[in-house]
C-alpha cells in the first residue's frame, strides 16, 4: 500500500519538529542554583537535652528556643571546590525557671558535581560544634556543654523553574556526636538575580560523649533572604 506525500512529508518533518522543540525547551530550562551566597535568617527552634544531671521533669521536655538567627553562606572554587559554613546563636527558656541559650556552627569543604541539567549535587567534609548552656533562674547553677566533631555530608539544589529552588542535605557525624544523624530541607523563591527568600528546616539527633550530656535534640524553622554574588 503506498503512502500519501502528504504521509511521507509527515513522517520525515515529525522527528525534526520533535528535536527543535526539545532544544527550544531544553534553552528554557533553568541553570544549576547558584552557590554563591551569603543569607540571614531568623531561627525559631527546640532542643531537646537527656543528662544524669536532670531531673525527670527536664529530662522528658523540650527546651524552647524561640529567638534566634543564623548566618550561612557559600561559594564555590573552580567551579567544583565548595565551601559552605553557617552560625545560629538561639536563646530561649524552659517553664520561666531556666534560661537556655544553643549556639551552632559548621565549617564545610566539598566537592560540587559536575551537571548539565538544573541540579547541584555534592559531597563534603564537615566540622560541627554545638554548645548548649542552661542556667537555673532560682540557683544560678548553670551547666554549659560544647559537642563537636567532623562528619560528611551529601547535599542536592534543584531548581524546577528559573526563580525557584528545593534542597536537601543529609549528613552523618562523629566525634563527640558518637555517630549523629543531621539533616536539612530547604525552598527557596528568587526575586531576581541578586537577591531570593529561602525557608528551611534543620536537624540534628545524637548520642552524646560528654560528661554533662548523654543525649540531644535541635530543631530549627528558618526564614531569611539571601543575596547572590
């Protein structure tokens, strides 16, 4: 059975229509987000403490955190070499009768993926160290703990569209952490090139070797901007 010309001509244009409209939309897509920042956020979060030290009371609640902020920011070297680092400073109370104040830094060095498409994907080395301090409003007996260690960390940035970013970071910690798990989620909108508002959620759950601490639990929501360089 022959075919039409009008057939042949079809069958022949449809592949070409198909590669023109895919190069089209493949130009349209959005670039790998941008690691060049620097953000600050406010931070409302909880920690929650075990030690032989507490009693039952404080030992089975949380410590909440509701004032605080962070500072992070990022860059990257030969397109590859990725430096992150943050800092959050909380301060809050529990049940009016202690003062509680949770401090956080990260220091990171990674290696960022090379992609063709909008995604970023990197692993790194961490350094982290937390202090928590809790002060006794009616005695003044305060017990201050500082938990540090290295860890490795493996993070993913999307952007599904030009002005929009999610994210995700997952990461395993040693040292005083005595094998911690923290992890992170984040989703940014980008008002333009320079500047974007990012919402995120940070935790972190770990065994604790101290001799204050046995165990923790921080929790921080997070709101800022970010500007881009």
């Amino acid at each position: 059975m022959k075919r039409s010309t009008k057939t042949i001509a079809a069958l022949v244009t449809a592949p070409l229509t198909m590669l023109i409209a895919a190069t089209s939309i493949a130009a349209a897509d959005p670039d790998r987000p941008n690691y060049k920042y620097v953000e600050l956020d406010y931070v409302y979060g909880s920690a929650e403490v075990t030690s032989d030290d507490f009693s039952d009371a404080l030992n089975s609640d949380s410590f909440y955190v509701p004032e605080g902020l962070a500072l992070k920011g990022s860059y990257v070297f030969v397109e590859q070499i990725l430096l992150r680092g943050s800092y959050y400073a909380g301060k809050g109370e529990w049940k009016k009768t202690a003062d509680v104040d949770v401090s956080s830094g990260v220091a990171s060095i990674g290696w960022l993926a090379p992609t063709t498409d909008a995604t970023g994907i990197d692993v790194s080395l961490d350094y982290r160290k937390d202090n928590i301090e809790l002060k006794r409003k009616s005695t003044g007996a305060k017990g201050d703990s500082d938990i540090a260690g290295a860890g490795i960390s493996f993070g993913v940035r999307a952007a599904p569209t030009k002005r929009t970013e999610i994210g995700a970071r997952v990461g395993w910690y040693e040292g005083d952490f005595k094998g911690a798990i923290g992890f992170a989620l984040n989703a940014a909108w980008n008002i333009n090139d320079r500047w974007g508002i990012n919402a995120s959620y940070d935790s972190i759950d770990a065994d604790v070797n101290n001799s204050e601490i046995n165990k923790y639990e921080l929790n921080q929501f997070a709101l800022g901007g970010r500007f881009y360089f």
